[in-house]
C-alpha cells in the first residue's frame, strides 16, 4: 500500500499543468501568475516627498536659517515648481514630486505658517535628503517585480498596477465538479427521515475550495446507482477538469465509484493510501488530461484528504510552488497504536512566547466532524506503535 509521500508524488506526477488566459487584473485575485513582470518605470518615478511639510534647499538651514518665505504649495499629481531663492520654501504634500532646487523636507510637525513665512521650530531641523523617497531606490525600469509562479495576492496585485499591467496571463481556473454520493443524503433545510443523514460533506468541500481561491466550481449529488453514477460521472467528466467525489470507495456492494470510473475509462493511479483516516482514496486520470479524486465518505476523511492532496496538487497544476507544510510541536503526549499513518486534527495556540503549539483535539472516529470545529488543520505523524512526546515536530497540514 502506498505511503502518503508516495500517493502526494503520483498525483503531482500525473496532474495535467492547467492552461494560460489573460484576464484584467482586477479579476485576478488569488491566481497563478504565469509571466513575469517588470518595472514599467523607475519606483518611485521621481524624487517623492515622504512627508507633509515644506520643501527647501538645506544649505540655509545648515546656517542656521529658521524662517523662511512660503512661495506656494506642491500637491501630489501636480507638475513640479522650482524653487525661486535659497530664502523661500515651498508647502509639499506626501506624494508629491519634490520641488526643483530642494533637497529636504520639513516635517509640518516641527514647522509654523502663518501670513505667508514658514518658521521652523525644531531645535535640529533635518538635514539634505531627509524624508525624501529617492528616484529608483525601490526598482529601477526594467527590474524583475514578480516570477511566474507567484500567487496575485494583495501586494503582487498592487505591484502589478504599478508596473501598469492592465491584463496579466494567470493560469486557467480548474473547473471542479463536487460529486457526493449515497441514497442516505438529505439536503439541509429538507425533511428527514431518522435513518437519513444530511448531505454535509460537499458543503465543506466547496468551502475549502473557494477558501483557497478555486471559484470555478458545481456541486453534485448522484444516488447509489450504477446508471445513474455512470450518466452523471461522463457528464462531468465532459464538462470539468476535476471531479472530486465523496463516498463509494470502499469495499461494500454499493461502493460503486472505483468500478463505474473504470467503465467510463478513467484510468485508475492508485486505490488505498497506509493512512488514518481516509485510507480508501482513489485517485485517476482520463486520456483528456481530466482528474478524479474519489475521496472516503467518512466526513473527516473527506476533508483531510482534500487537504492533504487535493488543494495541495491543484495549486501546482496551476503552476504555483508547492507550498512546504509548516511544523509545529506537539502540545501534548500522542501514542499511536495503528502502523499506518496518522492524521490527527490540532488546535494551534501560542504560549508567552510566541510559539506556536499544537494542540491535539481528536475525533471520535472519521465521522465525528463535530470534533473539527476550532481546529486548524491536522499533523501527520508516522505509524506506531509508538508515543509522541510533548514537544515532537510534526509536520501541520491546514484545512
């Protein structure tokens, strides 16, 4: 049976690289940027005045001249004036270009104006170049700003206006179908029969999904049937790039999804993962390039194999890097007593300080999704038998 470093690189490995659009950048929120880009102009543009103030040159200051005559004032976006004599001082605002013939500013805090004179009141006014944002001192045109592969966060989305990128090329959205299976499935707000359950799975799916910024995505419900599995699954199959179903891979006779997958041609990587919980993963490809995720119906399993595989791999099929898990240390004693794999769901805390802790917060069996509530995610620990003392660094997957 495969470990679950094995399973990770066999869907990396078979996971089709999504394609290339162009989309305007205010739509691109979150996306894969799949070109580099470069300074437009020097950043900043100009010498920037980094203070509401005055402007002035610093050689009368250095003097020991305090007084100065106010010539006009400086606006961010407005042309530059020039300054007319070394006794003069021009009112400049944060953002504005600095005034020709200046080489400092003037805090207003240490400044008085009144009837046109600026009298400075600090004891050691600043000297040249203070509080002036010099001309290419954060990027020079033409400088690399961002690599392909980065995520259009809130800073890379800003860095790219500056640079003046109107359209940027991001890779494609994956179109995900959320497919759960199972007659005992009832849908919230519905009437319920006492030996039903509510359909819950796909809702944490999606929520996961659109967490992680994939948008593109339908949601799914087909009963335990083999017609109608098989009609709904080349359904989507024609129409997404990603299924990812809940239920129907284990061993029982309506477990239907592994065999019914295989009539439709998706060929199977692998079926079973050394792990708990959510040992009876399933994961295939079509010839088209198409990826199906058939995850445990268990809730837990569900959502820890999404997280575990599923988010992780799509986000490098769209060419992002592949995110490095974080570690923490145990909060706590763990024995494990399985020799598979174990995924245990914790709750990060930090202690005086700073440090971050895990806390374990254990379910009551992969359908306990209850138990889920406050935690962060989950650390993997190897199999046993064997106890994990308080302090032991484990890797942490987030939800």
């Amino acid at each position: 049976m495969l470990t679950p470093s094995d399973a990770e690189a066999l869907i990396r490995e078979r996971l089709a690289c999504l394609p290339i659009e162009s989309l305007p950048l205010a739509q691109c929120a979150g996306a894969v940027l799949r070109e580099n880009i470069y300074a437009e102009r020097d950043a900043p543009p100009f010498d920037r005045v980094a203070m509401d103030g005055i402007a002035c040159a610093s050689e009368p200051l250095r003097q020991g001249r305090r007084e100065f005559r106010v010539q006009g004032a400086q606006p961010a976006g407005d042309p530059p004036h020039t300054l007319e004599a070394p006794g003069a001082c021009i009112e400049v605002m944060t953002g504005a270009m600095l005034p020709a013939g200046c080489d400092v500013v003037v805090p207003i805090e240490q400044v008085e104006v009144a009837e046109g004179r600026a009298r400075i009141t600090s004891a050691a006014p600043p000297g040249a170049g203070a509080n002036i944002h010099r001309r290419g001192s954060d990027a020079r045109q033409g400088a690399l700003l961002l690599s392909a592969g980065a995520r259009l966060g809130a800073p890379e989305s800003a860095i790219a206006a500056s640079a003046g990128m109107a359209r940027v090329r991001v890779s494609a959205q994956p179109r995900i179908a959320v497919i759960s299976t199972g007659n005992e499935l009832v849908e919230p707000g519905e009437p319920i029969e006492p030996w039903q359950v509510r359909r819950s799975n796909s809702y944490g799916v999606v929520a996961a999904l659109r967490a992680h910024a994939f948008q593109r995505v339908v949601d799914d419900h087909v009963p335990d049937d083999a017609e109608a599995l098989a009609a709904r699954l080349r359904f989507h199959l024609d129409t997404h790039d990603v299924l990812i179903l809940s239920g129907g891979v284990s061993m029982g006779r309506l477990d239907l999804v592994p065999q019914t997958l295989a009539r439709l041609g998706v060929e199977q990587v692998f079926h079973r993962i050394a792990q708990r919980p959510g040992k009876p993963m399933w994961f295939g490809t079509t010839q088209a390039g198409r990826a199906v995720f058939a995850l445990p119906g268990n809730p837990v399993s569900t959502l820890v194999c999404l997280a575990r595989y599923v988010i992780p791999a799509l986000a490098v099929a769209m060419g992002g890097a592949a995110a490095a898990a974080a570690r923490l240390p145990l909060a706590a004693d763990v024995e494990v007593t399985t020799p598979l794999t174990t995924f245990l769901p914790v709750r990060i805390a930090h202690d005086d300080w700073g440090r971050g802790w895990a806390y374990p917060q254990p379910t009551n069996g992969s359908g306990d999704f209850t138990s889920l509530a406050g935690t962060h995610g989950f650390v993997e620990l190897p199999g046993g038998p064997h106890r994990f003392a308080r302090g032991h660094i484990s890797r942490l997957f987030g939800w």
